[in-house]
C-alpha cells in the first residue's frame, strides 16, 4: 500500500475508531494493519495513540496471530503495562514469549502486584526467574510472595499497595501522611485501621474522612464490621462475598490475621464474567471455549468429553439392542424413541443448568437440598404431564394408533421424571464428592435421560404387546 492509499484509509477513520457498541471497526484495524505491513510505524503509533489501553488489548485480539509481533514492534512506546493488563491470556503469552526479561520486568513494574502477577504466573519457571530477577527487590519480593498462593486464591488476586494507619490516629494525621508520602497507591476507596500487630480493626472511606474535622480520632469514625478474606480462600468465594455484602474493597488476612492485601471491585468484576463463563463452557465440554486458544489444546480439550459421550451413546445404544425383536416387528418405534429421549435430555439440561449455577452461587447448600430435590420433581411431573398429552394426541392422530399412544405418553411422564431428579443429583452428588460439576454433570445426566428415554419407551412397548 502506497503513502496515497495509507493517508486514505487514516482519514477514513478520523471519525472515529469504535462502532456503537464500543468495538473496533473493521476499517480502523485494516488501516491499522496495512500501515504496519507498509512500514510506516509513525502511522501506525498515530492511529493507535488515541486509545484505550482496553481497546489497544482488542486490537492485538483482533490481529491474526502471525501479524501480532509486527505490530507490537511498531508501537513497542504504547504497550504499557495497563495494556498488558487488559490482554486476553493466549494473545499475552504470545507477545510476552517475544519480549525480553527486562521489558517484560519494566511492564511488571508499572502495574499492581496483581495485574503483575497475572502476566508472570504462566511464564515458564525460567522465564520468571529472568523476569524477576531484572525487578527492583520490593517488586519482586511482593510478586514472588503472590506466586506462592495457589492459583486462583485470595492471595493471587490481591494487591499489596494500600493505605494502613493505626487506630490511635486522629484524621488530621491520616490526611497529613496521605499528602507527606508521594510513594503511597494513588487508587484506592477505603483506609484500612490496624491494631499494633498489623490485625485490621475496622475501616474507613475517603468520603468520611474529607468530612470529618481533624482532631477527631479515626477509631471514632471508621467502621468496624468488616467482611475479611483469608489469603488461601478461593477467587470464586471472594468473588460471591463481594456480591454478597456490595463490597468496593476488602482487606485480605494471612493465616495470622494479619493485614496482607486488599482486593477491589474491579478484580472482582473481571472474576465473575470470567467463572460465569467458565461454568457455562464447561457444562458443554468445550473446555476453556477461547478463540485465541491454541488448537492443539481445544482439540484435545474436547475430544475428552466427546470419547466419554460416545461411551455413552454405546451405552444407551446397547438398551436399544435389547429390544430389536419388537423394533424389527413394529417400525413406528424406532420413528418415536429418539423423541422421548431428546425431549428428557432437554429437560435434564434445564435443570442442571438451574442447579450448577444455584451451586456456584451458593444457593444451594445441604439445608435445602431436599426442598431443591422435591421442587424439580414437581416441575418435571408437571412438564411430564404435559408433553405426555401433547405427545400421545399426536401420535394418535398421525398414526391413529391408541395403545402407542398411551404407551408414548406414559414414557414421556416418566423420562422427564428421571431427568428431573438426574438434574439435581448428579450435581449435587458430584460436587459433595469434590468433583466439580459443572464438568462432569451434563455427560451423566444425558446417558440418564438416554437410558432410560429408551427402556421405558420401549420396555412399556414390549409389555403392552406392541410388537405382538
């Protein structure tokens, strides 16, 4: 692309780089991509400089994986560490592996121990120890405390920088040393008080001290009910505590009571879209369901499940088997059973996709498991009902046969009954047994609903004689 074509395609986008549903437009990108792929970085840089860290993480998102590398050498000055931040894990890797140990060191330290620790946890162990090794000795001594939090924990997920002052304090004091010491985290919404074993005592927001006069002590303003997480709890239970309580911070706590840490809201937003998201993928069997995942990964991340499910079919296949001789003698039954078994499997979806989220909420707990168990058998009778109705009158009037209609309805009541139950139990039983059941729940709840479609329908069939 000549410098003519370059200068046209920057001028088609002067308008603006986001559509009105804040994404990239697909003219911005291509103009963006052509003045790397010319050359011309000072174009590139030009285009891209008026961006959102959040939206300069799409960009690289959006760029195909060959190209990335050449545009993050054309606009090396605008990937800070708030853009890495922002980054989609697979496309950070990527661009990370292309850095040296001291860039990526000089991005680390711009950011909070947790956004740090979010770009060098994946590393490979002598990569990070390169990285950290080219940190100034607090950053690494804090990052390198993160690291040794299981992953996924309270402890991963806080930040080091917050304020801390004592109880003994007047407010005058604490806003003196906000303004004295210009090393202090300028993002924060709550001063947290600690006793003179660094323990938090209580809390106390911004907006209370500006309003307050300065000779008042700010153990008389600060409030001491307090929501705090211990170090090793995992990011989903923080997560369901913010929601709980509306939390906008919370002190994290070693296992001595000590102040460690504080996790804010924002942490906790990105929490939730992303086990949200995970559950729903996982109830799928599609693993992690990100399309910057390698392909190798997702391949062997879904062919898991679809063996298992294949074991399954097998299964259910072989209660068919069982009733050849009545299929061979009367064909309408292989027309019908798939539709008992379908309609049990959407049915069991229904209710495991209630339950495992009831579950990951916290909803569901063992004091009303038995009321979850009683409330979706009568919802499954209720829909059994029903379609059996639906299901026999149709079959009468298509067919104009009664006993298969009968026997049709009667399988249907009794399939959506068992995917009703499998719904709640199998997760339930799963997640008591430490399994996580939004990974394992669909696969047995489907062979259930399978199984059992299939030998009522065509059980009931061989006893009423339907194949006499």
């Amino acid at each position: 692309m000549n410098e003519t074509d370059l200068t046209s395609a920057a001028d088609e986008v002067e308008t603006g780089q986001l559509d009105e549903d804040d994404r990239l437009k697909p003219e911005f990108v291509r103009a963006v991509l052509d003045a790397v792929e010319a050359g011309d970085d000072e174009a590139a840089r030009s285009l891209v400089e008026p961006l959102h860290p959040a939206d300069i993480a799409d960009l690289f998102e959006l760029t195909p994986n060959e190209r990335r590398s050449d545009l993050a050498k054309a606009i090396t000055d605008l990937l800070d560490g708030d853009v890495f931040a922002e980054m989609n894990d697979y496309v950070r890797e990527d661009l990370i592996d292309s850095l040296s140990a001291t860039q990526v060191a000089d991005i680390a330290s711009e950011l909070d121990t947790d956004d740090a620790v979010a770009i060098i946890e994946d590393m490979e162990e002598d990569d990070q120890r390169a990285v950290l090794r080219a940190l100034d000795p607090d950053d690494r001594a804090a990052i390198e405390e993160a690291l040794s939090y299981p992953e996924e924990s309270a402890g991963r997920l806080m930040q080091r920088e917050l304020i801390a002052v004592p109880e003994h304090w007047t407010v005058g004091d604490a806003i003196d040393y906000l303004r004295g010491h210009e090393e202090l985290t300028t993002d924060f919404w709550e001063i947290f008080v600690v006793d003179p074993g660094h323990k938090p005592v209580g809390t106390c927001q911004l907006s209370w001290i500006l309003r307050t006069p300065r000779t008042v002590s700010i153990g008389d303003v600060m409030k001491r009910e307090q929501t705090l997480v211990p170090v090793d709890m995992d990011q989903e239970e923080v997560a369901l505590r913010f929601q709980k309580y509306a939390l906008i911070s919370a002190a994290v706590i070693d296992a001595g009571g000590r102040l460690v840490g504080m996790i804010t809201v924002d942490d906790i937003v990105h929490i939730i879209s992303e086990e949200a998201g995970e559950d729903i993928l996982r109830l799928s069997g599609a693993g992690e369901g990100d399309i910057n995942e390698p392909i190798a990964l997702t391949v062997r991340t879904r062919i898991t499940w679809l063996v298992v499910n294949l074991g399954t079919a097998m299964l259910a296949a072989s209660v068919v088997g069982l009733f050849q001789g009545e299929i061979a003698k009367f064909a309408l039954l292989a027309v019908l059973m798939p539709i008992v078994s379908g309609m049990g499997g959407n049915a069991g979806t229904q209710t495991l996709a209630v339950v495992v989220r009831a579950l990951a909420t916290n909803q569901l707990t063992s004091s009303n498991t038995a009321r979850m168990i009683l409330r979706e058998f009568r919802i499954a009778a209720a829909n059994g009902a029903m379609l059996g109705i639906l299901i026999g009158m149709g079959t009468w009037l298509i067919f104009g046969n009664p006993d298969l209609a009968i026997v049709i309805a009667m399988a249907m009541v009794m399939n959506n009954l068992v995917a009703g139950l499998s719904g709640v139990l199998i997760p339930v039983s799963l997640e008591r047994a430490g399994v996580d059941p939004a990974v394992s729940s669909a696969v047995f709840v489907t062979m259930m609903t399978d199984v059992m479609g299939f030998f009522c329908f065509l059980g009931l069939a061989s006893l009423w004689g339907l194949g006499g």
